[in-house]
C-alpha cells in the first residue's frame, strides 16, 4: 500500500530530476464516465490522484495521469493527448474490425493508463483492475505488447524515483529498463 512518505520520496526525487511536479489537497472527484468505468480503482493510485495535481517530466515528454487528466473537456482538439489516447488510437486503427475493437475495449476497461510517454515509440504504464499490478505497453499495438512490471503502483513509484534519482541502474543484464527509462 502506497503511504504519503513513500508518494512525498517520489515526488522529490522527480522534483531533483527536473520534473513539474504540483501537489493538490482534497477528495478525489472523477467525472461519472471515468467514476462507472473504473469504480474500483487501485488504492495506490486512489491516493496519488488525491494528492498531485500534475506530474511531467523536464522535457514534457511523459506525465502520470492526474484527476485533471481524466476530467478534462478537450472536446475535438487533436492536438491534446487524452487520457485514454491509446484505446482511441486502437479503435479508430481498427473500427472496420468489430472483434479488435471489442477485445481493445476490454483490455482498457480492464487496465487504467496511469501514465503516457511520447518520445520515440509511444509507451504507457496501466494499472490492471483486478489485482493492481503495473504493466508496460508501447506502440503501435498498444494491447499486444503489454508486460508485466510489478505487482503495485507503490512498488512502481518507489523504483521509477530510484532510477530517476540515479539510485537505479537504467539497464540489468544489457538490457535497458524501458518501463523505467522511457518515463524518465
């Protein structure tokens, strides 16, 4: 379970690294359409949503979800990234094909992106609803590539802040730590 001590060494270690970091007191308040979709969200991020208001990287490249996010009115401007860009960006890829569409649905009514990165390859961090646990997907196909990372947003946070903090290493074995690195 994620506490403010672990969530307040996250945001400093994001804060030293460059990051916009803005906090927030108060209920968590979601717009019903999110609010029906994902009426148990996972603890953790519960208490993130209720606590930061914004969270980008120096370069503005990769963000967490806040509750502005999900409760932002964008109406058709396409040059905003919505919160649930990647299920747009897969049903629109695939609206002849009713089958994907309905799989893409689910996998996103199964999973809330927390955090979306756009440099090189678009990439995400989602929170599976069932249990919790963090998982990783890229781009194109947003759905087929997701792996799993660790088994709590908690866990997620306190080792992105160890990487971002230089605490961390970016590779093990040879082999960068993209669902770290490409969120740094």
């Amino acid at each position: 379970m994620l506490t403010l001590d672990q969530l307040n060494t996250f945001l400093d270690s994001a804060q030293a690294a460059g990051w916009h970091v803005r906090q927030k007191n108060g209920p968590l308040l979601l717009n019903p359409t999110i609010a029906a979709r994902y009426p148990h969200l996972p603890p953790d991020y519960a208490l993130f949503l209720s606590q930061v208001a914004e969270c980008v990287n120096a370069k503005q490249n990769a963000w967490v979800l806040t509750e502005a996010d999900f409760n932002a009115d964008i109406g058709d401007d396409e040059s905003t990234f919505r919160w649930n860009e990647w299920e747009r960006m897969g049903l629109e890829a695939f609206q002849d094909d009713v089958d994907v569409s309905r799989r893409i649905s689910q996998f996103w009514t199964n999973h809330i992106p927390v955090m979306n990165a756009v440099h090189s390859d678009y990439a995400y961090i989602a929170l599976r609803i069932t249990d919790g646990a963090v998982v990783y997907g890229y781009g194109p196909e947003f759905e087929d590539s997701v792996a799993d990372v660790c088994v709590s947003f908690a866990e997620y946070l306190t080792e992105l802040g160890n990487v971002i903090g230089g605490r961390s290493p970016r590779e093990v074995n040879g082999a960068v730590r993209r669902q770290y690195t490409d969120f740094q």
